[in-house]
C-alpha cells in the first residue's frame, strides 16, 4: 500500500512537477522513508528498551528504598530476587527492628525502676558528694550495697536482653529499698551522729533481713541460749550483789555502830564536860572527873577515829556496791532488775543511816566543839581567875573552892576585893560586851547563819541527794512494778492469746479429725466394697466356670448327638447325592447312544430319574428341567453326526455364499455357484482368537468350522457357523438348532454331573 | 433339514423348468406346425416363453424367503 501510495504520489509528482529531482527525491524519499522506516523501527526498539530499562532502574532504586515493594517484587517477578539480590545485595532485616523495640518496650517496669535506681544512686552520690565529711562510714556500707545494686542492674540487663520475659528485679527493689532505708538512715546519721555507731550494726541486719530468714529450730535455740545466759548472767550478778550487799550491809553496820558508839562517846565527853564546868564538886572528884573527861575524850577520840575509819571502809563498800550495781544495771538483763532494785534501795537505805549517823555525830561533834569551846573559855577564865588568885595568893593553891576554911581574912579581904574589883571587871567586861553584843550576836548569827547555811546546804544537799535517790529509786520500783504489771498483762494477754490459739487449733484439729475420719470410712468403706466385689466376683466367675464346664459338656454331649444325627443325615445324603450321580450318569450315558444320523434316545426318562433323584436340590432341578424339550423327547444328535452333516452342508453353504436379502436372482446363484468353483480356501483353518472383518466371509468362517469340528470344540464351530449370513445361514439354520440342542443338553448335563460329583464328594466322610 | 431344501427348490425348479420348457417347445412346435408354417420362431418363442417362465419360477421359488409378503417365517435376522 505504502508503494502504491508511492506510485501515485510518484505519478503526481511527475504531472505536477515533472523534475525528476523530485523522483530522486521522491525516491529519497522512499529511501529516506525506508530508512525512516528503518529508523523508525530503530528508534521504536530504542525507545522499547530506554522503556524497559528504565522500569526496571526505577523499579529497583524503589526496591532498595521500601523493603516492603522489593519483598511483593521478589514474591510476584520469578527471578526478581536475583536481579535484586545483585543490585541491592541481600535484603536488610528491617522487620527485626520492630521486634526489638517490643523487646526493649517490654520491661518498661523494669527500665523505669533501673532508672528510678539510677536516680536514687545519683541523688545518694550528690548527697554524698556534699555531706561526705559529715559521715565517713555511711559511704562504706553504701558502697557495698551500690556494688551490689550495680551488679544486680546488670544482671536485670542482661536478663532482659536476652528474654522477652518481663522479669521483675526483686533483688533490685529489695536492695533499692535496703538502700533507701541505708539511706535514710544515712540522713538520721548525719542529723544526730550520736547514734551513728549502732547503725553500721543495724544496716547489715537491715540488708541482710530481706535476705535471710533465720529457721525457727535456730531462733529458738539461739533464745534458749540467751535465756541461759541470761539466767546464768542473773544469778552470777545475784550471787555478786548479795555478796557486795552483805559486805557494804556489814561495813555499813560497822560503820554505823562505830559512828553511834562515836556520838556515844562525843556526848558522853559532852556531858562529862559539862558536868564538869557547871557541876561544883569536891577536888579530888573533880581530878577524878578531868580524868574521866580525858577518859572519854580519849574514848571518844578513839571512837571517833573508829567511826571515820569504819565510815571510810563503809564508804568503800558502798562504792564497791555502787559500782557492781552500775556494773550490773549495764549488762541490762531483765531479771536481774528486781535484784539490783533491791540492791539499790539497800544501798540508798544504808546510805542514809550512815549520812544520819553521820549528821548526828557531826551535830554531837559541833555541840561538843561548843561545847568544849565554852569549856575551854570557862577553863580559861578560870585559869585567869587563878593565875589572878594566885597571883593574889599565891600560897592559894588551885583547888580554891575547897580551901575556904583555911584562908585569913586578908586572903579573904584580898579575895574579896579581888572578887569586887573583878566584878568590876567583869562588869566593866560585861557592859562592854553587852555594847558588844549585838555586834558579837551579829557576828555571831552571821557565822551560823553562815555555819547554818552550810549545814543546811549540806544537809539540803544530802537531803536532796536523798530524796532524789528516793525518786528516783521510787521510780524504778514504779518502774519494775509497772514492768511487772505489763508483763503480767502481757502474760495474761498470751495466755488468752495461747488460749485462742489452743482454741483454734482445737478446732482446726477436730475438723482435721473428722475429715481424716471421713477419708479413712471413705478408704475403708471402698475398699470394702472392693473386696466385696471382688468376692462377688470370684464367687461368679466359680459360678461362671462350673456353668461353663457345664455347658461345655451339654455341649460336646449335643455335639456328639448332632455329630451322630449328621452322620446319619450325612449318610443319606450321601445315599441321595450316589443315587443323583448314577442318575447323572445314567443321563451321562444316554448321551452317548447317539449313533451316527440317529439322534439318542429321548432322555426323558433319565431326565425324570435324576429329578426324582435330587427332590430337595433346587439347582439340580432347577438343571434338570433347564433340559430342553426336544431332547426329552427326541433326543439329540452325537458331535460326529454332526461333524459328518456339517461336511456336507459345507459345500452347499459354499455354493450359496453369495447369495443374501439382496442378491438372490438365478444370476446371482450363477456367480455363487462359480465362486464356489473357482474359489479354493483351506479345509480347516484354525480362527484367530478374535474374529476381524475379514474373517467373516463365510469361506474363511466354514474353514474355521471345520477346524474347531475336527478339534472337537462343537461351541466355537457353531459360534462361527452362526456368524454365516444370508441365504448361506438359512441353509445351515438346522444344524445350528441341532448343535445348540446337543451342546445344551450337554452343558446341562455336565453341569449336573459336576453337581453330583461335587455333592458326592461333599457328602464323602473323610476317614 | 434347512439344507435340504435349496436341493429341493434346485429339483422343483429343474422339474419346473423342464415341463415348462418342454411345454414351451412343444406348443412352439405345435403352433409352429399348425398355426405358422413351420416357422422356427414360435419354437423358439414358445421355448423361450416356457425358460423364461421356468427361469422366473425358479428365481421366485428362490427367492422366496426373502420376500415378505409370504406368511413364512423370517428366519433371517
């Protein structure tokens, strides 16, 4: 079309141009059109391939960018992995990113307590940082436990990297709380670092607590040790303060007695002393009463050492007391309360006998410094009086009161101006001192009130002392008493408690009890039943073999009865099935009277014979009345009156070969009857064993014939002596009904005679 | 018996066509005498009446099993 196209543009061109440069051109044109053409089919194949291989570039620029379209791409496109294996490399596992996540998001409990962890450590650091000079000791068991801590969060790291399994960090709380704890002791410490030595001991209880959980046999023994130390404890600080309290007991006693024989002996000096200023006695009395006096000074200056030496030694013991009470109240065993207690108030009591001994001898004592004081004024004045006297007199001797009756009168005269100017004096003395006096009394009442005050601080203080042992002994027996109030609260609280619990564990056990005793009827009553079904069982099983043994034997004794009944019955089926045989062979044997041309005698008769013969067998007469008809009554013909009549039909059928519905003129039978001369085919030919077209001519059919007839196989002659069509089967039509009737008559007596065979050997008794 | 009988159409049909050509001869001759001067043809007119006749009778008897409108049975199937 292209070239017709040319040709008339060509043709155009030349009427409308005429130049034959067009034609060139034209037919450049066409050159160029085909080249055109030729690179037009060049571009489309460039374009067809910048097409495609742009497609694929971008198809893998967006494969290497989204997994997801380069994974659809690999599954869809067959060799696409390949492609994209070699441009990209191997895929990137991006799908594992997610799971990771999930992984990492998993345990957010655990990422948030590491960090909440990881905080307390930085905030216990900072802290520490600032307040690391205030407690030394507080970073030393912190630091343990932060290495501790430290350790366990990697563990929980590592934990939670490898399984997906959110595992809680319990040891991480629980060291996160010990250390908070820690900590939080920490700050009490470095709030009062008065305490800060009993923490280190409960911070490793406190860490370690959580931990360990001492056994109950372990606690148990460990109170039972202590109540033995206990009590040991208690006893030997008994035995220790009972010896230290029969001690201080006698030295206080001593002590005591000392001190009362002491104030015995002060005021008895005091007395005698008196006696002896203000007493007027006789010289010789009186020497006797200085001696006495310097007896009882004496005495009482021994007494008085006595009483320090006893009261020091006293003292001692009371320290010594002191001490083993102190020595004791710090071992803080609680029995041991009452005892020190007592111990205590003993202590206090002698304390305060003694200090009243002791007050009382000092009062005596001041009394007796007064005493003696006014005694040695008195002596003094009266020392003066006689140095005056006898400064007067001096012949007068010292016992002037008992030398009255010997003295002049100018003695007396001098000693009554003496006495007179003394008197003076001493008023004189006395109105001086009575001016003196309030200054004397002031002075006086300033020194006791300053000696009062003294004394009265003193005794204020050993009052006070007294009294605040008093309370505080008070106290503690308040205290002890309360003690043994609450304990006995306590006692009876855990005996009612104890006794809810018996309660309780009574009942517990009671319902234990009755559920035990329902388990056990329940186990006793199954297995009861289980022995009685076993009973049963085996009591039925006994039942069940005798009735076996039983049966066995009515059954073998059936048996035997039906063995013998069937003998008899097999006997005359035996009898029947010999008497149907000889039948069938008698219906045999007719068979073969057949005489050439001559048909068998009718086998009526043997056909009844044989029916009569097997009455009760449906197949055999069933087979016996399957004889046909002609044969009962005619008979049939032998195999070789019919292999002879068969000869002779041969050629007829030969000759009629042609002839059928169709061609049946004179003409046609000409043409048969020549055929039948001129054609030669074998007298007997053996049949294939599958008849083809060919072999249907009747020719070839009447040579198969005749070879099953001389083979003897009547069936397959007639099979094929039936294949004849035509004018040819009509002739042979009668030998057909006859071969049937014989072949019949022999199958159904051959049947019957394999039916009386078999019977016959069914009914054979073995031997 | 089935084959005997094309021997016995083969001898009805020999007989049959024996008369008949016989009788054809012979009136061909006797009409050939009598009636037209001793021609030959009524002879052979006459016999070949009587073969035609004889042929026809024994192409009938022979074919006729093949034809219908006979009451015998078809044996042909």
């Amino acid at each position: 079309m292209l070239r017709a196209c040319l040709r008339g543009a060509n043709a155009t061109a030349r009427n409308n141009f005429g130049k034959t440069r067009l034609t060139n051109l034209q037919h450049c044109r066409h050159y160029t059109a085909g080249e055109t053409s030729g690179g037009g089919a060049a571009k489309v194949v460039a374009a067809g391939l910048v097409t495609v291989g742009g497609g694929i570039g971008g198809t893998i620029l967006y494969a290497k960018w989204d997994n997801k379209f380069r994974a659809a791409v690999e599954n869809n496109v067959p060799y696409s992995d390949w492609l994209l294996g070699l441009a990209l490399g191997p895929p990137s596992p991006k799908s594992g990113l997610p799971i990771k996540k999930q992984e990492l998001a998993q345990p957010p409990s655990m990422m948030d307590k590491q960090t909440n962890v990881s905080k307390a450590k930085s905030e216990k650091k900072v802290k520490e940082a600032a307040e690391s000079p205030a407690s030394e000791m507080s970073p030393v068991p912190i630091q343990p436990a932060q290495s501790i801590e430290e350790a366990s969060a990697e563990a929980t790291h590592i934990i939670s990297a490898i399984s997906e399994v959110t595992s809680v960090p319990a040891p991480c709380d629980t060291e996160g709380a010990a250390v908070k704890e820690e900590y939080k002791d920490c700050h009490e410490h470095q709030d009062t670092s008065v305490t800060a030595a009993v923490h280190p001991d409960t911070e490793s209880p406190t860490a370690t607590e959580p931990l360990k959980e001492r056994p109950v046999e372990e606690v148990a023994a460990i109170l039972a040790q202590q109540d033995q130390e206990e009590q040991d404890i208690a006893t030997s600080v008994s035995a220790s303060l009972e010896e230290s309290l029969t001690s201080s007991a006698k030295a206080t006693l001593q002590a005591i007695g000392a001190q009362e024989a002491a104030l015995q002996a002060i005021t008895r000096h005091t007395l005698k002393l008196k006696e002896a200023m203000e007493a007027e006695v006789p010289p010789q009395e009186k020497s006797a009463q200085w001696k006495d006096l310097e007896a009882a000074l004496a005495d009482r200056t021994g007494a008085v050492n006595d009483a320090e030496t006893a009261l020091s030694k006293a003292n001692e013991a009371l320290d010594s007391l002191k001490s083993v009470i102190d020595k004791s109240k710090g071992l803080k065993v609680s029995a041991v309360r009452p005892l020190v207690l007592a111990a205590e108030e003993n202590l206090h009591n002698m304390v305060v006998d003694l200090d009243k001994v002791v007050t009382k001898v000092h009062s005596a004592e001041s009394e007796a410094k007064i005493v003696s004081q006014y005694s040695e004024l008195v002596n003094e004045a009266k020392q003066q009086f006689q140095r005056e006297v006898s400064s007067l007199t001096p012949e007068i001797q010292a016992n002037w009161k008992g030398l009255t009756g010997k003295l002049s009168s100018d003695d007396l005269n001098a000693l009554i101006a003496h006495a007179h100017r003394r008197i003076d004096q001493l008023n004189r003395e006395l109105a001086e001192q009575r001016v003196r006096e309030q200054i004397h009394i002031d002075a006086a009442l300033e020194q006791q009130k300053l000696e009062d005050q003294k004394a009265l601080e003193k005794a204020v203080s050993t009052a006070l002392q007294h009294i605040k042992e008093e309370a505080r002994l008070e106290q503690e027996r308040k205290l002890s008493e309360l003690r043994e109030v609450m304990e006995a609260e306590m006692r009876t609280q855990l005996r009612r408690q104890a006794a809810a619990h018996t309660d309780h564990v009574r009942d517990v056990l009671k319902v234990q009890e009755q559920e035990l005793r329902v388990d056990a009827e329940q186990v006793l009553s199954s297995k009861m039943l289980e022995q009685e079904t076993r009973y049963r069982q085996l009591s039925q099983e006994q039942l069940d073999n005798f009735t076996l043994d039983m049966n066995t034997a009515y059954a073998r004794l059936k048996g035997m009865e039906e063995a013998i009944d069937s003998h008899v019955v097999a006997e005359e089926e035996a009898r029947k099935a010999h008497q149907l045989w000889l039948s069938v062979e008698a219906l045999n044997y007719t068979l073969k009277t057949a005489n050439a041309d001559i048909p068998t005698v009718p086998l009526e008769g043997a056909a009844q014979a044989v029916r009569d013969s097997c009455h009760d067998s449906d197949f055999a007469l069933a087979l016996s009345s399957a004889l046909p008809e002609e044969s009962l009554h005619r008979g049939v013909y032998s195999e070789a009156s019919l292999r002879a009549r068969f000869n002779s039909l041969r050629s007829l059928a030969r000759r009629v070969a042609l002839i059928d519905e169709s061609h049946n003129s004179l003409y046609q039978y000409f043409l048969s009857y020549l055929q039948a001369a001129l054609l030669f085919e074998e007298k007997q030919e053996a049949p294939p064993a599958q008849l083809c077209s060919e072999d249907l001519d009747p020719f070839k059919l009447l040579s198969y014939a005749s070879y099953c007839l001389e083979h003897g196989d009547l069936e397959l002659a007639a099979k094929l002596v039936n294949q004849l069509r035509g004018e040819a089967r009509r002739v042979v039509e009668d030998w057909l009904t006859e071969a049937r009737l014989t072949l019949e008559t022999r199958q159904v007596v051959s049947l019957l005679s394999a039916y009386a065979n078999a019977v016959g050997l069914g009914t054979t008794q073995a031997p | 018996m089935s084959e005997k009988e094309l021997g016995k159409k083969w001898d009805r049909c020999l007989a049959d066509s024996a008369i008949k050509l016989g009788t054809g001869l012979g009136l061909g001759i006797v009409f050939s005498v009598l009636f037209f001067k001793r021609h030959t043809w009524p002879i052979s007119f006459g016999s070949g009446v009587g073969l035609g006749m004889a042929y026809a009778n024994c192409q009938n008897d022979l074919r006729s099993h093949y034809l219908q409108h006979r009451s015998k049975k078809v044996t042909h199937t």
